[in-house]
C-alpha cells in the first residue's frame, strides 16, 4: 500500500501538468479518493454528528422547559439543570426475568459466553473517536463509572462517547457524547491505585429506554468471599486476542484479601482493590473489559445487582493462580456520593457546555448560571463580578475552542498517518497542530475573501437551503422557552448546511487539486487550486498541499478545515440570494482569471 502510495506521488512530468503548462501538477485520482475525499467524508461526519448534538441538546431543553412549565407555574425554574440529576434515580440494579438466570458456571469472558442482549441493562461502552476502548457502568440517570486508566492519553471529552445498553430485543443502542470526565483524584497510572472515574453524559439516559442503573453500594461491607459475582464486557476473549463481537459475562467468586495477596503480590492494593476469578485460570476478564461491572446480586424482596467492583487489572488473562483485579467501589462511596451531587457552580463549567453556548444569543441568566463558577471567589458587586466571570467563560471558551479544533485535525492527521503509512518526518509534526490558531483563522479570512462557489450543471439532490426559522410556538406562562425556541432555530439556521444533507449523501469528493510547482514555501508546501464537492455542487478554493507523503499529510487537516468552511460559506452565501453565487475577492478577479490560475475544468 506504501509503495503504490509512494509510487502515484511520483512527480511524472507530463500527464501531471495542466494544459500542458510544466508548472502545474495534479494530484493523481487515487490519491484524491484514497487520501483526501475518504478523509474529507470523515470530517463531514463529524461535522453533522456535532451539529446533530448541539441541535438535540436544545430540543431537549426546550421539552425539559415546557415539561416543568406544565407542571405547574411555581415549579418552573429559570434555568433547567439537564445536567444534574440525584444519583440514584428511582430503582436500581433490576435485571430483566428474561435475561436473569444467564452466566452459567462455565459462562466466562475469556473464552466465552454471550450474553442475551439486554442482560445487563447498565453496561456501556466508552468510545475514543468511535473506537471503543473501555467498558463502564451507569450509576445514575447522567453519570457512568469507568476505570480512570482508560483516559490516560485521552483527557479530552470532546472526544468520547459513551453506549448504552441494547435492549432486550436487540433494540439500538444509543450514542451519547461526554461532557465531563473526573478520574479519581489519588489515580496513579503507574500503580492502578484508585483506579475509577466518573463520567458525566452530555444528556441523561431516557427512562423509556432499555438502559438502567445499577445499584451501588451503601455500606462498606462487601459480600464474603466466595460469593458468585458476575463480570460482562466487549474484552478479548484471550490474551492479546480479538474483542467480542456482543457482550460476554461470567460469574467468578470473589476472593479473600489473603489470597488476592499471595497470587498477586505487593502490586495489589487491598484497600482500593479486590481480586476475582479462579486460581485454576480459565476465566477472567481481559484488555478491553476494563470500568466494566463486577456485580453481585443482593437477596430481597427484589434481587439486586449491586455494583462492588470495576474491571481494573491482571496480570495475563485467565492465567492459572492470576485472578483478575477490580477497584474496590463500596471504599470510594463517599467520593462518589460527593461528585455527583455536586451543584453545577462548584466546577468549572465543560468545554462540551462552552462550545454548545452562544454568547450574543445567550440569555443573560443563562450565561451567568453557566460562569458561576468564575464568581464564586469575586469580592466585588454582583455586577462587577458577573462580568468578570462572563469574561472568563469566554475566555476558556475560546481555550476550548482551540482545543477541539487542534484535536480534530490531530485525530485526521492521525488517520493520514495510518493512510500512508508512518513517515518519520510526521510524528516531529505532529506537535505543532495542537497551536492551529493563527494560521487557521488567518485562512478563514483568507477563504471568505477567495471562496468561489460553482453550480455545476449537474446539480442535483442536494440543495444547501436557506435556513427556515422555526416555527414559534405560543410561549406565553413558561418563561425562557422562546429564548430557546428562537435559540434553536438559530442553530438549525447555522447548520443547515450540513443538517439537510442526508447521511446517503454525506461524502466529500475532491475532484482536483492542482498544485503550483513554482510556489514551493519554506515548509515545503505548494500553492494549490482545491475543488471539493458535496452532492452535486462543488466549491473551490486556494491551500497549501504537499506533494510527498510526508507533506500531504502535514497539509491534509487545514485543507480539510478549508473544505468545510468553504461548504458552509457557499451554502450561506447561496441561502441569501437563492442561486448560484460567485463570490469574487482580491487576488482571483473574475472567475478563472487568477493570473497564477489555468481554467479548472
Ligand atoms: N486493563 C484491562 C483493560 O484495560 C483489563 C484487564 C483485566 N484483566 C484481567 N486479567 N482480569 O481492559
């Protein structure tokens, strides 16, 4: 693959230059299908997936709102705290009857038995970029407990999701994105010492759904050893092996504090961690199942699994006298108890709740219950003090923006790394994108000024539409609701662009990159006439790109960002005047007459 790679970046003099002009190279098909429109389509996934969830967590508001204001007029709050919820929200730990009598004796992770879908209705999956990595468990309506190893590497929430559980007729999961990841503050990566996280959803779990909590513990005895615990996860099903296709489980005994000791020696900790399984080997938990549930039922009127382990450690899977390692969850109660009816003001509000926030759109309160973290220490008056705090809402705001943006294009550099293959000169690169500020908004304006939007002939299916404002409701009794009403129709506004088109259509297709020789910059890099299409219309605009591996790669996340802008401009500037738009700017003059520029065809 390298080498075919390699080969199609040969410069080849003539059938590369355009119109016979040597000056001129295009980028071979291969590598603008292969390399650019594959990762281009990744980005436009992206694209509407966040628009997606920004839009939905406002439609979610604005029922929360008109939920409360019917529920009567004292009871409506200014604004709704979607993102808090009582830890343990009604019944916990209930298993379907359907699904209960599973993890026979011989079921196991390691080695296997599947369980019925729905069997474990608080086990999810957390996912870093949509590739899953860890299992977890719900504990309340918002919150999921998880091993605090999974994010060394991978602080950033932005970048994670979390599944639910399927139902019990293989019902969808749902996808939910992160907006706070709080790993145990003693966690030690060297040691696994206190080795659980708390995961806060970006919207609580819907009660008509298939995925319940589970219960946790209340006092700080743990079941004797020797109870039958139950363990579930995605884990490989042996050492080094490939993950499960569907959730497996087992049941493994719990094991005394002594016997965890011997086989496992001063590296288990028994004060925050427990040891499961048997010393015959065989069955276990494995790479992939770690913040998964080690639960164990409790006798009553109603079993209930209660959750006193999460998937931690071992030492090989299912080895013989190596049991595998849990954290200890009943020791960490209070912790628990402490983070999750924290009030919303006591931490810095999120990245994921600053991006979704619109400043000039914002409602004054709005903005002041979201920055009250800032206020909390101010000595001055309330106004004095609500501004400071605003001010620093945007602040970070602008902090997260960066960030987000600089993880997008580190998460594409890294898939044009693995496109074509690792290059030495990539990893030094790598670095310098997470500061993509500068060079990027100096290119947007750059865009706006060269943007130049093309109805092609054959135009069709998609139309980038103008933006409808949504419908106003009668608002009247249920104060802030046309806020948000308005608020909604806004962000529908902002990305219907990338809303309206359907997820069929949704690939970007670069149909030509035409690279000028002559302009070769200190970085390497060769001025180039970019045209991209989405649907059946196409944008063009100038970038930077490289001819080499190496520096294609470098130049691919800016072209990209490029791409995307361009199609929002278009389907903005097409939206105001309803039609086919050229945008001229300095520098192009009329269309095709760029002096540096051959006609694109
Ligand atoms: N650390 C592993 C993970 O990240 C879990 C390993 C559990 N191993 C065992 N033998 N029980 O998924």
């Amino acid at each position: 693959m390298l080498l075919a790679v390699l080969l199609l970046l040969l410069p080849l003099p003539d059938s590369w230059s355009a119109y016979g002009h040597p000056l001129y190279m295009r980028l071979p098909p291969s590598i603008l299908q292969a390399v650019l429109s594959t990762q281009g389509t990744q980005a436009l996934q992206a694209a509407q997936r966040s628009a997606q969830w920004a839009v939905n967590r406002v439609v979610m508001e604005i029922q929360h709102r008109a939920h409360e204001c019917q529920a009567g007029p004292g009871r409506s709050r200014p604004q709704a705290p979607l993102l808090q919820d009582p830890p343990e929200p009604g019944p916990c730990g209930e298993r379907r009857p359907s699904t209960a009598n599973v993890t026979r004796a011989h079921g196991r992770i390691v080695g296997g038995s599947t369980a019925p879908p729905g069997a474990w209705p608080w086990l999810v999956r957390l996912q870093l970029g949509g590739q899953p990595l860890c299992g977890g468990v719900l504990v309340a309506a918002s919150w999921v407990l998880t091993a605090a190893h999974c994010f060394v590497g991978a602080p950033n929430e932005l970048l994670w999701t979390v599944t639910l559980a399927e139902g019990p007729r293989g019902e969808q999961a749902e996808e939910v994105p992160v907006n706070r990841i709080l790993p145990h503050p003693k966690f030690d990566p060297r040691t696994f010492h206190n080795d659980l996280a708390l995961v806060q959803l970006w919207t609580p779990v819907s009660p008509a759904g298939p995925a319940r909590p589970v219960c946790l513990p209340q006092e700080p005895q743990e079941p004797p050893a020797g109870t039958a615990c139950a363990i579930a996860g995605w884990g490989a099903l042996f050492e080094d092996g490939p993950e499960a296709e569907a959730v497996r489980e087992a049941r493994v005994p719990l094991l005394s504090r002594d016997t965890c000791q011997r086989a496992l020696g001063p590296a288990l900790r028994p004060s925050t961690m427990l040891c499961a399984g048997y010393l015959a080997g065989g069955i276990d938990s494995c790479q992939g199942d770690s913040g998964g549930p080690l639960t164990c039922s409790e006798p009553g009127p109603r079993t209930k699994e209660v959750l006193f382990g999460v998937t931690s450690w071992g030492d090989g899977c299912g080895e013989p006298g190596k049991p595998g390692v849990y954290t200890r969850v009943a020791v960490f109660k209070d912790w628990l108890q402490e983070q999750m009816g924290a009030v919303s003001s006591s931490r810095e509000p999120s990245c994921r709740e600053l991006l979704a926030w619109d400043p000039p759109e914002e409602l004054p309160a709005e903005a002041a219950q979201l920055c009250a973290f800032y206020a909390r220490l101010c000595r001055g008056s309330e106004d004095a003090c609500a501004r400071l705090a605003h001010q620093q809402c945007l602040q970070r705001r602008r902090r997260c923006e960066l960030r987000s943006l600089a993880h997008t294009l580190l998460g594409l550099l890294r898939n044009a790394q693995e496109l074509l293959g690792p290059r030495p000169g990539l990893r030094r690169l790598a670095p310098s994108l997470a500061h993509p500020a500068p060079s990027l908004r100096e290119s947007r304006g750059h865009l706006a000024r060269e943007l130049w939007l093309h109805s092609g002939p054959r135009a069709s299916g998609i139309r980038f539409q103008k933006p409808r404002p949504e419908q106003r409701g009668e608002a009247n009794g249920c104060p802030g609701l046309e806020p948000l009403r308005q608020k909604l129709a806004a962000l529908q506004g902002a990305h219907a662009w990338i809303l309206q088109v359907p997820s069929e259509h949704l690939a970007m297709n670069f149909h030509e990159v035409l690279a000028d020789l002559g302009s070769k910059t200190l970085t390497g890099l060769f001025r180039a006439w970019v045209r991209a299409g989405l649907g059946g219309r196409y944008v063009v605009f100038s970038g930077l790109v490289g001819l080499e591996p190496a520096t294609l790669a470098r130049s691919l996340p800016r072209l990209l960002v490029q791409a995307l802008q361009s199609f929002r401009l278009a389907s903005l500037a097409e939206g105001e005047t309803e039609g086919p738009q050229i945008a001229v700017g300095q520098g192009l003059g009329r269309k095709g007459h760029h002096p540096l520029s051959p006609r694109i065809p």
